[in-house]
C-alpha cells in the first residue's frame, strides 16, 4: 500500500482554551454535562447532541455509529431508533453501550458507559408525532442496515407510503423506538497544552453514588 500523501503523523492541535478542576464542577455528572450541554448550544455548534454510539454483539465485536441526544433526564441519555438495525439487535444481545460526545471548538469531549434499556410505548409514541412527517415517512420506508439492491429501492418505498398515508396521521412502527442509557460512567475531558489534559471521571458506587476521581491524561 503506497504511503498517504498527507503527513498524518505530524497533525496536531495544542489546547488552551481553559482548565477543569474538580472544586469547580457539580457533584451531579448529569447536572455537570447539562451545564456543558448548554455552554455547547451558546457556542453555536453545529450538532452539539451528535454522539457516538458503541455496541457490542453477541460475540464481541463491537462497532459505532454517530446518533443524535434526543433527551437527558435523571435517568439518562435516550436516543431513537430501529430495534431491528444491527445497533438495535445488539443491544437486545447486550444491552450495554458507550457514548462519545465530540465539542472541538470548546476543546471538550465526554464519555458516557452504562445500561441500556428501551423507553415507554407512550414515551416512543409522544417523541414520534413530533418527528416531521419526512422523517416519520423514513421509518417506514427504512429496513435499516439490511441490504438493499439501489437506491431506487427507498425512492419507489417513500413514494408509496406518501400515497398510502395521504392526508392521514402517520402510526409509528413497532419496530421504532427509543432506548435510555443509565449512566454508571461519565467522563469530562478538557484539552490542556502539551497533551496533559482534565480527566475528571465519575463512577457509581454499589449504593449508586457518584464518586468523582481525577484521571491521568
């Protein structure tokens, strides 16, 4: 394989936009990611509730995808979805995840690891019809992440559902829906110059208290 033209190994970027100290953050790691949620949508970034999304299968091999925070409660971070895509089949086999969020322009990243499970009927419902009706049309027209022969396929799929529910209020599939990570993990990383980064990472203890500890970049 002939050498990429580009010198990767030589791509850096030195942070010093700011610090994080653990007298400075909220003892809740929900609370403290909803605060750097908020100073990430006053930053105007583009996506700033794109996640990645790691599963793992049945025989342990894990893959990820990019998809988007819909909801952060108390109980955690809900996301929606096809159950029968390969993320949605894995998380029946496993049902634990990782989450990555990724804010370059605040030199900031959280990595988020705990139980997934699926949200309410109701809760599936209520998100759904407020889907915009393209995007509600999709779920139907979509066997997520099975073959399909072209893309005339969707094309042809999408047009018969727009005929099919013409004037007419779109169900949501069985299959959609969406699935809570309750965090056991969330760690905030903050860039700081020469690769020594803030690593402040909270975990649950057994009587499911946050304990906060401070990581070694």
């Amino acid at each position: 394989m002939d050498q990429i033209p580009v010198p990767i190994a030589h791509l850096r970027q030195d942070y010093r936009r700011q610090a994080l100290l653990e007298k400075e953050v909220d003892p809740d790691p929900l609370r403290q990611f909803q605060i750097w949620f908020e100073q990430a949508l006053q930053a105007e970034l583009r996506e700033p509730n794109a996640m990645t999304l790691a599963t793992v299968s049945a025989e342990g091999n894990p893959s990820a995808r990019m998809v988007l925070l819909k909801e952060l409660d108390q109980q955690g971070f809900v996301f929606y979805t096809n159950s029968q895509s390969r993320k949605g089949q894995e998380l029946a086999q496993t049902p634990r995840a990782a989450l990555v969020f990724w804010w370059p322009d605040l030199e900031r990243q959280v990595r988020v690891e705990g139980q997934v499970a699926k949200v309410t009927e109701a809760e599936a419902d209520q998100y759904f019809s407020i889907r915009p009706r393209g995007s509600q049309l999709g779920a139907w027209a979509s066997a997520q992440s099975q073959v399909i022969c072209d893309r005339t396929h969707l094309d042809q799929r999408l047009q018969a559902l727009e005929q099919q529910y013409q004037d007419q209020q779109i169900p949501r599939p069985a299959y959609w829906g969406g699935y809570r990570l309750q965090p056991s993990m969330i760690e905030f990383w903050q860039g700081r110059s020469n690769r020594l980064h803030d690593r402040l990472c909270y975990r649950q203890d057994q009587a499911g208290q946050w304990q906060l500890e401070r990581l070694s970049p």
